[in-house]
C-alpha cells in the first residue's frame, strides 16, 4: 500500500521515536549536503540494488521522500 503523510505526520513519527526506514530519494549529492537524521539513501536510479541490503524487512513501514524538481 503506498500513502502520503504530511510534514507533520512524519514529525510526529520522528518525535514518538517510532520504527520506520526513513528514505532519501536522491542522489548522493544531494543527500550529502543534509538529509533529515536517521536517513537512508537509495537514489531512485538504484532502488532495486540497494533497497534489497538496506531495507531487509519486507513488512517494514517505508518513508520515502525526495525534493521535486521543476
């Protein structure tokens, strides 16, 4: 199932300390030039490599964000 949460939301989850993969979606670049704490990156062009080692439990709960370019 994939759903959208707020900023807020995902805040919260964060304060609460809760068990989540928090996912940067970005290039390596990116994601060195600051990413929220506890983030992994798995740039979009590398999800089947990478997602596979990085996120071993299928029945995790994933977050995913990205900047979006316009």
């Amino acid at each position: 199932m994939v759903a959208t949460i707020t900023r807020d939301e995902l805040k919260s989850k964060l304060e609460r300390r809760e068990k989540f993969f928090l996912v940067e979606a970005l290039d390596a670049e990116h994601y060195n030039r600051g990413h929220l704490p506890g983030a992994i990156n798995i740039p979009m062009d590398r999800v089947k490599e990478l997602a596979p080692k990085l996120l071993p439990d299928r029945n995790a709960q994933v977050i995913t964000y990205c900047m979006n370019k316009l």
